[in-house]
C-alpha cells in the first residue's frame, strides 16, 4: 500500500504541521520569519479545530464545507466584476465573501482532522478547490483590470495566478519525493490576506499593487521552494 504524505487533511490532529520526530532531527533550526509563520499557521489551525467541534455531530461533512468554500469564491469574483456599479460596495462585498470561502477552507481540514474524516481524495479535493478559488479571484481581478485599460497588470495578474499554481505545484512535487517543500514566504494563507487587503483598498488604487506584491511573493516563494529542495538532496547524497 503507498504511503501518502501527511499534508493537508492527512495531518493527525496532533502534528499540524505533519513534521514527527525524524523532521526535526534531519531539519534545521528555522528562520524567525518562519517561526512566525508557524505560529499564526498553527493557532489558525488550533482555532478552527476548536470552532469545529458542533460540525463532528451532523452530517455536514469536510467534502461538503470545501464544496460551499469553492462556490463563495466563485461567488466573490463574480461580485468585483460589477465593480463599474459601485466600487466600495461590490469590491467591499467580494472580500467579504472571499474571505468567509476561505475560512471554510480552513474548517474542512479541521472537521476531516476533527471528525476521523480524513481520506486521500479529500485532501486532493481541498488542494484542487484552492486553486480553483484563486484562479476564479485572479482572472476576474485582470478582466477588471482590462477594462480599465491597465495592460501591465493584467501581464502581473496572469503572471500571479501561475506563481501561486507553481508554488502549491512545488511542493506537492517535493513532498511526492519525500521532502519538504512548505518553506517560503508566499503560501496561501498569505495570498490570501494579500487578495482580501487589495479588494478593501481597491477603491484607492491599491488593488494592482496588490497584486504585484502576491505575484513577486509567489515566484520568491517557488525560487525558495526549489533551493530548499536542491539543498535536501544534495544533504542527502552527501550523507550516503
């Protein structure tokens, strides 16, 4: 039977992070920002399970919580096309949606962790459905701001949507090869907030300088998954 890796709703409730006890023998110490970055990750992560301890007893199950999450943000890109309408109330209700679409994303996981519902085609499922939700905000951000005849941004935007598919892509494909590949600085929970703070502040111009900083974060991001990598295979055939 093949192992699958212990990521996303295959982490047992008491490794959120799925790093046991040979990770932090073999890893080393990390960086401040990555402890940073751990520690909102896990109280995310301890928060949502504690939110998620009424949904083990109905029916509702994590399947259907990424389903609901997926469609707010199907949703949410729908509302900022009507933008031309009234900016501060369209882009306002996009984050709002958006934001609650992403937050689903973190109860699926905790109600699969919570429940004993862990499966592997659902954590494929809640991998999949996040690009889906980004690629939905991202592509009706750039034809927003096509029509606002803003070609460079829309260069920005696209190059955004393929650094954030390549940095989940990244490390998916270290993981498959046993290694990790959760380091840098630009993962979903950051594209996230970076999303949300351009859709409140899109009313003042910010919004295509949102998304410069969420495509600069993505490709630093692939760039500092790929050395990670180099670095653990080369740790490795140096130990042989």
């Amino acid at each position: 039977m093949q192992l699958l890796p212990l990521v996303g709703r295959n982490r047992p409730p008491g490794d959120p992070q799925g790093a046991g006890d040979e990770g932090a023998a073999t890893v080393p110490p990390v960086t401040r920002a990555a402890a940073i970055k751990h520690g909102y990750t896990a109280g995310a992560r301890g928060l949502a399970s504690r939110y998620v301890t009424g949904l083990t007893r109905t029916r509702i199950t994590p399947n259907a919580l990424t389903a609901t999450g997926v469609s707010l943000c199907a949703a949410a890109s729908i509302l900022v096309l009507f933008e031309g309408r009234n900016e501060l109330l369209f882009y306002w209700l996009a984050a709002v949606v958006f934001v609650a679409g992403s937050l689903l994303d973190i109860l699926d996981g905790a109600l699969a962790r919570a429940g004993g519902k862990t499966t592997p085609f659902g954590a494929y499922l809640d991998s999949t459905t996040d690009r889906v939700s980004e690629g939905f905000m991202l592509t009706a951000i750039a034809y927003v701001l096509a029509t606002h005849h803003r070609p460079v941004f829309v260069a920005v935007a696209t190059a955004g949507v393929a650094g954030s598919f390549l940095v989940s892509y990244t490390r998916a494909k270290a993981e498959a090869l046993g290694l990790r590949g959760d380091v840098g600085i630009g993962s979903r929970a950051e594209r996230v907030v970076v999303i949300t703070a351009g859709l409140v502040l899109a009313p003042w111009g910010v919004l295509p300088w949102a998304l410069a900083l969420l495509a600069l974060t993505a490709w630093v991001t692939v760039g500092q998954r790929v050395l990670h990598v180099r670095k653990q295979l080369m740790e490795a055939s140096h130990g042989e």
